[in-house]
C-alpha cells in the first residue's frame, strides 16, 4: 500500500483527548468538559464496558458514615503502609482528602450506594483499611460508578470514539500534537488532533495467564507513554489479587470480592485450618488479630479487637495462600477454601454478594451460601505505570497526562482493595482539569508530521500483508505461559532472566506475526497490534523486577526473602532512550514530617481530622 | 466442587454465522476440542485459535459483568460467556448467531448504536439539594427499587428480544426499548430526583408500543424484572397523568401526584 | 440507525418447544370460554342452598333462585350473571399478564420469544383498540368491589338451615374467593395503587408495607389467574352436579 493510500484517514480535532474509557477516562473527560475544552473519550470497547465495571467491592473514602473515628489522616496512613511506605506520599495525602467529595459527587450524578440505616452511604470493611470505610453497591461498585459517570458524559454531550484503537501518539518538538489509531469495526485509520491528551488506559493484566483481566488490559498506555518518552515507574510491583476462581479451568482467575472476607469468610486450608494467623507479618502484627475469637469480634466491635488476619493487605494474603498450597495443604484444585457459608446466613450472603452467589451458581455449580469454595491467587492490578506529577497528574511530555490504573505513584508497592475506583475519580478528576488548563494555554494543536503517520500506518498494516506467518494466538498463549510462570508472585533471578530471553524471542516473532483476513472487524489483526504493547508491559516489568533486589510488596523474591532498607529510598524508573530501554533507580521524593508522622506512628488510630479538601 | 456432574463432551460442533451481511452471509460448522466447565465463548476462542483466527467476536470481561458478548444461542438471546456447554444439548450441534435487530458488522457482531443514540435522549438525574451538612439521606427501603434497575449491564438483549424492534424496523424512531425503560424507571422511581419524564416517556419514547410480552423479562441476564417492576410501574404511572380522570381530580384538589410536584424534562435540556 | 433485512433471522433459529406455551393459552382459555358460555345462558341450576356459583353472583334479577341483597333489583328478564359478567371480563381482558399471554397466544405479536411476529404492521397499544387498556385500573375498582360481594357469599356458603357447617361446597366456595383475592389483590395497578406511585417510601411505613405485601404476591399474578379462573369453573361444575342430583355434598352441619 501506497503512502498515499495510507493517509486516507478520519480526522478530528479537540482540545483533549481522553484514552481509555474506564473510570478515570469518564471522570477525566467530565472534568476537561466542564472547564470548557472540546473533549472526545476513545475507547477500544463499546461505551461503559471498560475493566471499571468488574471492580466489584467498593469505593474506599473516609466518609466518617459508620466510623467517626476516621478521617483522611487514618486513610492516608492506611494506603502507605498498605503500599509499604514506597507510594508518592503526596498523591496519597490528595487521595485520602479528596475521595469523599468524589464520593458524593457521584452520587449526585445518579449513583445509588447502600445505606446505612440514617440513610447515609453504608462503608464495608476491606484489607488493610483501618475502618469500614469503602462505600459500596452489593458488589457491583465498579459498574454503578462507570455506569454513572458515562450517563453524566451523555448528559454533557462528550464525544465517544468507540471501538476505536489507538497505536500511536504523535509528538511535535517534544510537546503532545496527536494520536493515531483504526477503528475496530472497519479498519479504517483515524488522526485525532489535540492541544492535550489524558491516557487512562488502564492496566496490563492480559499477559498473565491467570488473571481477573479482560483482553483489553494489554498496556497500550504504557507503551503509547513510553514511545513518546514518559517515564514508567514501579513496574515490577503486580497485585496478585489473593481470591480468584480455581476450577473450572474456563473461569480460572475469575475474581471473587475481597468483600466475601469484608463480610466474614474466613480462608481455610485442606484441614480446614485458619491458617492466615500463622502468616501476620511483624510490620502488622500491633493492629491484627491473633486469636480466631478476637478476629470474629472484631466485626462487631473495632475498638477494642484488632482486625482479622484474613483481611491483611493483598499482597500478604496471596503470598500466604501460595505457601499454604506449595506445603500441600492445598484443595483438590490447587487452590484454598473460602468460607463464608458456615459464618453468614444465606439471606445475608445473597443480599451483600449477589453477583459472587451468581457467578459461582452459574459457572461452577457451587453455592456459595452452602459450602466453601476454592480461591487462589490470580493476576490484577498493575501498582506501577507512568510517572506522573502528584497534583497535575501530568507526565514527563509536555501535553501528555496520565491517571488511573496506567499512572504510577499512588499505590506503591502494593495497592489496598478499595483504593482504585477512589484512585479514578480523584485522578482521573485531576488529569482532566490540568488537560483543560494546559490545552486552554495552546492557540493550536501542535504540527504533524505526515511521515509518522505514513510509519504508523506501516506497521499496522503489516500483519495484514504478511503471508504464512507467525500465529498471534500462539504468540499470546506462549507470552502468557511465562509470564504465570516465571513472573508471577514469586519471582527469583534464574526465572526473570529465561523470561526475559522468552520475551524478546516473542518480540522476534511478532515481527513476522501476520493476520489473516481484512482489517474489517479482525480479531487476529488486532491481537497482532496488542501484542506488540503487551510484549513492551512484559519486559519491563520482567527487568524492573530483576532490577529490585529485595521483597517488598506486590514484588517477591525467592532469593532475596526480605525487605532491604536500601530498596524503600528509591524507585525503579524506565525510560526509552535511542530507542532503547533504559532502567534506574531513582530516590522517593521526601516527606514532610507531619506526615511521615501519621504514616509511621506505631498501631495507634491518630485522631480524625475533619475531611478537608486542597 | 462437582465437577461430576458435567456431561463429558470431548468436542463440540458449532454452527457459527459467518460474513458481512445477512444474506450473503451463512452459517459455518467446526468442530473443536473442549474441557469441562466450558462456556459458548471458550469455544469461539477455540474456533479462533484452532479454525478460523479472523471470526469476529465483541467480548470484554468474560464473566458476565460487561455485557458485550450477547448473540443468539440455538435461537436464544443470550450472553455467551454465561452459557455454559452443558446447559444446551450435547447430540446436536450449537447455533451461535447475532442479534438479529441490529446493523450487522461481521460474523457474530453487530452495530448497537441504535442503543446509545437512544440514551442521549433521556434526561438526565437532577437531586433535590443536600442536607445542610453537605450529604444526602436515602433510605435502603426507597433505594432497592432502584438498584435492581442499576444492575443493568447493557448488553441489550431485551433491545434485541423486543419484537417491537425485532420485527418492525420503522418503529425504531418512536420507541425507546426495554433498556431505557428500565433507566428511565431508575430515574422517575429515584427518592430524590426533582424531575418529571412522563410525557416524554408516552409521547416520545413510545411506551405505549410495548405490550408487555415480557421476552425482555426472559432475556435479561442480570433478572432485572423489566416488565412488572419498571415497564408496569410507568405505564401505570402514564395512566394517572392521562387516562385517569380521578387521579386528575385528586391532583387539583391535593397537588401533585406525588409527594411534591417535579419540574417536566424535555429532550431539549439533558 | 439504518438496518439492512433480515432474511437469515427471520428464520426461527430455537430448538425447543416454543409454541407449547401459546398452545396452552389457546386450550385453557378456549376451554374456559366455551364453558363460561355454556353456563352463562343457564337460566337455573346455580344455586343449591346455601350454596351460589360464583358465575351467578350477586344473583339480583327478579327470577333469580335466591337474592344476593335479600330481594330483586332487577327485572326478570335478566339472566343473573349478565348485569355483571363484564366486570371479570373486563378486569381480566385488561389484565397485564392476560395481555401477555394473548398477545403472544392469538394476537402472535410475537407468538414467542425471538420468533417472529405474524404481522407486519405494530402499534401495540398506542391506537385504539388496544389503547383502552388504560382503563384497567377502573376495572380493578369494580373487580375489588365484586370480590367483596363474592366473599359476602362464600361466608354464606357456611350458613346451612340447621346452622353453621361446612360442607366441601362450602371449601370450594372459600377457596374461590381466596383465589380470586389473591388474584385481584396481585394486580399490577393494585401495586401502584398500594404505594408503587410513590418515589419516597422514607417516613411512610403503611404504604411501604403494603407495597410490599402486593408486590410479594405480584411475582405470582398469573399463577393466580390460572388458579382463579380454574376454582370458577370448579364451583359452578359442582354446584351444577349437584343440582341435578348427579353428587350429593358431603358436609358436618354443627347445628
């Protein structure tokens, strides 16, 4: 095909762009939109179906509804213990202070969450969080917030460029011009033109095997970053999210609500032990239970008992599950028993977790309100992504910002559950509002230049022109057999490194991947342009994690079991250099001592401020 | 676990429609490995990976969260990552269409714009201001209506089900559908909503074409009960502002039909 | 919102016994008709002390075997079920689930779920005739009321010449009426009426409960629609069996 033909393309011009149509996309766009610049969401899926809407147990916010007791301070304190102290201490001071309003705003705009008997929004109890803090929809939070805020964009009239793929991001001397992409549903190539441009693109789960994933998860935000030369930071810290489904192997990584342990389910291996009380680590131990009856009244009174093992920080509970199951205490299916049937009645169990009772009915033929039911741990959440600026969520490129799943910072080394729908609408919030701000101080989109599109356009469709070549599903199936294998949960620096070789083979096959068919609606084709993000995801986080010497987090290492004081000064940057890679340390930036205080201070709840807002 | 009772398939045969338009285009046969605890859409991928890499298929979470992957299986809107092998009949080969009221893309996806052109006409929420500590109060009795509407996953097989839509091409201009009657009875049931739509959901979003067939009901793969607890309730609703004359009279002596007269929404203001 | 034909739809692409459905509709109301004809132009037989078919009631012509009110408020030619035979008809006509049904069963719009309807044109009930089933709400004021007069005589149905007694006449009778309540009271109008109509339920516990209770008993409206219009034909059957002395009722009179 002829440079002529390949500029044939849609076009359109805004002020901001928004990748991504999850929740920080939405919030993003809403925000871009009210401060008056010309605003277009795209999105590889239809409208509102985004990996927001599997987000299933809540919204964490100290909204004070059911604990007085807590405040932002408590919040904050919360989420950098949870992310062992490496998170950006200024994005999780922002977060904690301003999750409430979002909170409310969204209910403003429709969202209907349970109530608590003065006709509050009721808040649950989940890991890591202090006080039952997350406020909620049974648990289907994350589709009552995508849901809301896509009726608030119809009601603002954004634009939605749906089933749209972006592959490219162009770039005019240094600062953000445009993105280049197709459309899925006819092939055909679209150039988006833009003062500013918001990546919400959400994680990188795809290339695991077991994962709560969807396909869209391949990384595109971080790739499309790291091109335009944004830097990505903490990519070797992935959330193993400690319940998904273990049998049968179709639903395999399907994930099961930390909120079946928020409302009692208590996690037993094959003797029917609770073993999560041999598993409280020192850093914990002042504010967790050590007796199955202190654990138990512990929902009822908080006071005066200390939290429940079963409800440590992730990355503590998946790590526990798969040394239960490594020392063959383990159920049939390689997994361990949740239970919550034997601890809650039915009508409970049915009224807090409707869609778990259904899911587990429906694709595995157990009842969740009668027996127990096998969990392991199953790939979900990407703690690291692009670098952004605390307040602005801007990037290292002039133009570009990022929030959401794809930005790093605010979770460090490991996320608590609950934090990430706050994390989108906070963010996602903040990047629209720079977007706009920076994009209103442009006269024009920047310049582009038509050879890059001629390249971009090459290198799209070359899987189509090429013959008998390599099969992307094969490509896919071999990436996400070692990733699961050699950089899962436990990582050690044998296995990086043979997955590292894999990876880079994988790179050379894709260079001779082809698709058969037209670009029309293609699955092959588009899984051929995913892999090329989904190979850039794998080997940085394979280096990254070969990189970090120590364990800490969602990052653990066979051979170096504990955590080095060393490591908790910097993090591990990425940035693309001559078309090149290039990894480095770099230091955490310094906390006030206020805060370092609050984050530190031994066990103790601090006394709540009052919610303020900066 | 009881894995014991699945049918043992040790493959399946799918009859898949493939091509770019309905008449041209025709059902294809493969036949592929399965395992147990299968779903309809494993054995897409399977078609993919194994036979045919280019069918197309929209699907996104594979858990029935999501919405996207609705097609018609053995002539039943259903969605295909919920259908599991061992619920259809193991002799015969699987049917696997797409939805038939809606603009073919290719093989198994189709153009729902239909649906989201249809949202943009449906006047959004507007609350009652907050107390004055800047929260709202909603009690879990008045909210539970409301909720199950919000279970929708917008995978619109009650759009597509809709006979109203399904067999009469020409009445899709007038008539709303199953799904926006379920959001619209979000909006008009909402304890604090200031706003009142029913005019607009008689005369322009067609209620009225329903006939209360319930297929929308059957389809729905959330259980959401559209036709008694949303459809019903509006048309009832629609009757008091119209067909009734004494709800009229009681209007004029004692105010508004509810508790407080709401402000009438029209298209134009979103 | 363009849309090409669709010719490979419209093919009925189910497998299971789809029209098995609208065949019982077509039977049981088919056969429900033809006996409440049969029955309706009776002129006698309907009554068996204490005991007064439901499709009689309230007996108020002047030739009536017995008076619903104590005497005739009517004249002699009217055939007792006449004057108010079209409230049932009426009230279950435009009932929400009957629509369903026939819709489906005679009118085939659609004759099932994802097969095609028999005609071209739709306006479902936008234009008249089907437009009047708006009035279903007045027929339920009436049916609500009729109830009444059907309880007032399955009370009766306890009071032999001896006395008080219960006879199996008596049970049907009762069973009757508790199946027609629960019919009536499951209506889907009776559901607004009983606080659906409200958006606020905070700080109205009476209406919420009440709401509630229709609304629990909804879910089952057609079951008991079937159900009513069963124990209707198995009242009058039996009374009729007994008039013509083909049964007699078993029955403890305590005197």
């Amino acid at each position: 095909m002829s440079a002529a033909q390949r500029a044939e393309h849609d076009e359109a011009t805004y002020d901001v762009i928004v990748i991504g149509g999850g929740g920080a996309g939405l919030r993003a766009a809403i925000e871009a939109t009210a401060q008056g610049a010309k605003t277009a969401i795209v999105c590889k899926s239809l409208f509102g179906k985004a990996h927001t809407v599997m987000a299933e147990g809540g919204m964490a916010a100290a909204l004070r509804n059911v604990w007085p007791e807590d405040g932002w301070d408590v919040h904050f304190r919360d989420t950098m213990r949870g992310g062992k102290l490496l998170n950006n201490w200024r994005m999780a001071q922002i977060h904690a202070q301003e999750s409430p309003d979002r909170v409310l705003e969204l209910e403003e705009w429709g969202a209907m969450f349970d109530r608590t008997p003065e006709g509050l929004i009721l808040q649950r109890d989940f890991g890591g969080h202090r006080y039952a803090r997350l406020a909620h929809v049974g648990d289907r939070t994350g589709l009552e917030l995508i849901r809301t805020l896509q009726y608030r964009a119809v009601e603002l009239g954004i634009d939605v460029l749906m089933e749209c793929n972006v592959q490219r991001l162009l770039l005019d001397d240094g600062h953000v011009a445009g993105a280049f992409g197709y459309w899925r549903q006819t092939g055909r190539f679209i150039l988006l033109r833009a003062k500013a441009i918001v990546l919400a693109t959400g994680g990188a789960g795809r290339s695991w095997r077991v994962t709560t994933n969807s396909w869209e998860s391949t990384g595109d935000g971080l790739r499309l970053a790291l091109e335009a030369g944004a830097d990505l930071m903490d990519m070797e810290f992935v959330q193993f999210h400690p319940t998904g489904m273990v049998w049968p192997l179709s639903v395999r990584g399907l994930l099961v609500t930390e909120g079946v342990r928020g409302d009692g389910g208590t996690l037993k291996n094959k003797n029917g032990e609770r073993f999560m009380f041999n598993y409280i680590p020192e850093f914990f131990k002042a504010e967790t239970a050590d007796s199955e009856a202190e654990a138990d009244r512990w929902y009822q009174d908080k006071k005066n008992n200390r939290r429940t093992p079963d409800l440590l920080p992730r990355d503590e509970v998946a790590r526990a599950i798969n040394s239960e199951v490594k020392a063959g205490r383990g159920t049939p299916h390689g997994g361990v028993w949740l239970d919550i049937a034997s601890r809650r009645s039915a009508d409970y169990i049915k009224r807090r977790l409707p869609s778990m009772y259904v899911q587990f009915k429906e694709l595995a033929d157990v009842d969740i309100t009668k027996e127990a039911f096998e969990i392991g741990p199953t790939c979900h959440y990407f703690m690291g992504g692009i670098r952004v600026e605390a307040d602005s969520a801007a990037t290292t490129v002039r133009g570009l910002f990022a929030a959401g799943e794809c930005a790093a910072g605010l979770h460090g080394a490991n996320r608590l559950g609950g934090n990430s729908l706050s994390d989108l609408v906070v963010f996602g919030r903040r990047a629209g509002l720079h977007a706009a701000q920076f994009a209103a101080a442009q006269r024009a989109p920047g310049a582009v230049d038509p050879s890059d599109l001629d390249a971009a356009a090459a290198r799209m469709l070359a899987p189509l022109e090429r013959q008998d070549g390599e099969d992307p599903y094969a490509i896919q199936s071999d990436l996400q057999d070692t990733m699961q294998d050699l950089v899962g949960l436990i990582r050690t620096q044998s296995e990086l490194d043979e997955a590292l070789v894999r990876v880079r083979s994988y790179r050379d096959r894709l260079s001779r991947v082809s698709a058969r068919g037209d670009a029309k609606y293609n699955p092959a084709w588009n899984l051929s342009l995913d892999l090329d993000s989904m190979l850039t995801v794998s080997e940085v986080c394979t280096r990254a994690a070969s990189m970090r010497t120590e364990s800490r987090g969602g990052h653990t290492r066979d051979d170096f079991p504990t955590a080095d004081p060393e490591w908790a000064k910097v993090n591990v940057v990425v940035r693309r250099k001559d078309g090149e890679l290039s990894l480095q340390t770099e230091p955490l930036p310094q906390m006030p001592a206020d805060l370092k205080e609050i984050a530190t201070g031994e066990g103790k709840a601090t006394a709540a401020a009052a919610p303020q807002t900066t | 676990m009881t894995e014991t009772t699945e049918q043992v398939r040790r493959d399946a045969t799918v009859r898949v429609f493939r091509g770019e338009d309905r008449t041209s285009g025709q059902f294809v046969e493969y036949t592929v490995p399965v395992d147990p605890g299968m779903v309809v859409l494993d054995v897409m991928f399977r078609v993919q990976q194994m036979r045919a890499p280019d069918l197309a298929v929209r699907w996104n979470c594979k858990a029935g969260k999501c919405g996207s992957c609705s097609a018609e299986i053995n002539g039943r809107p259903k969605l295909m990552c919920m259908t599991r092998l061992s619920s259809l009949p193991p002799a015969e080969p699987i049917t696997v269409a797409p939805m038939a009221t809606f603009p073919l893309v290719r093989d198994l996806v189709t153009d729902v714009s239909f649906n989201y052109e249809k949202a943009k006409t449906i006047p959004a929420v507007r609350l009652a201001p907050p107390g004055p500590d800047g929260k709202r109060r909603m009690f879990q009795e008045e909210v539970d209506r409301v909720q199950e509407f919000h279970k929708c996953i917008e995978c619109f097989l009650c759009q597509n089900v809709c006979h109203v839509i399904r067999d009469h091409e020409e009445n899709k201009e007038a008539y709303a559908g199953p799904r926006f009657f379920v959001k619209l009875a979000a909006l008009e049931m909402h304890p604090l909503d200031t706003r009142d739509r029913i005019e607009m959901i008689r005369a322009r979003e067609g209620l009225g074409y329903c006939n209360i067939t319930k297929c929308c009901t059957e389809v729905c793969p959330e259980s959401i009960k559209i036709t008694d607890n949303a459809i019903i309730p509006l048309k009832e609703r629609v009757v008091s502002e119209f067909y009734d004359p004494l709800a009229w009279v009681k209007r004029r002596i004692f105010g508004g039909p509810d508790d407080g007269a709401k402000e009438p929404a029209a298209v134009a203001d979103r | 919102m363009a849309t090409t034909a669709l010719p490979a739809q419209r093919r009925v692409l189910r497998r299971d016994l789809w029209w098995l459905e609208p065949l019982f509709i077509v039977v049981g109301l088919g056969l429900f008709v033809v006996y409440a004809f049969v029955t309706g132009v009776q002129t006698s037989g309907y009554h068996y002390a204490p005991y007064l078919s439901p499709f009689a009631s309230p007996c108020i012509s002047a030739n009536c075997e017995t008076y619903s009110f104590g005497r005739a408020l009517l004249p002699a030619w009217f055939p007792p079920a006449f004057f108010v035979v079209w409230i049932p008809v009426a009230f279950r006509a435009t009932c929400y689930f009957l629509r369903r049904s026939y819709y489906r069963a005679f009118f085939w719009s659609p004759p099932a779920c994802a097969v095609p309807d028999a005609r071209s044109g739709y306006t479902g009930e936008t234009a008249f005739p089907f437009i009047l089933q708006n009035v279903h709400r007045y027929a339920w004021y009436l049916a609500a009321l009729l109830w009444v007069v059907d309880l007032y005589d399955a009370l009766l149905a306890f009071h032999f010449p001896a006395g008080f007694g219960i006879g199996l006449g008596s049970v049907l009778m009762i069973l009757d009426v508790v199946f027609l309540g629960l019919y009536v009271f499951s209506c889907h109008s009776c559901r607004y009426l009983c606080g659906g109509y409200l958006d606020r339920f905070h700080g109205k516990p009476v209406w919420h409960r009440m709401w509630s209770a229709v609304s629990r008993i909804n879910t089952r409206h057609g079951v008991f629609f079937w159900l009513s219009l069963l124990f209707v034909v198995l009242t009058d059957l039996y009374i009729r069996l007994l008039v013509a002395g083909v049964i007699t009722d078993p029955r403890i009179v305590f005197g």
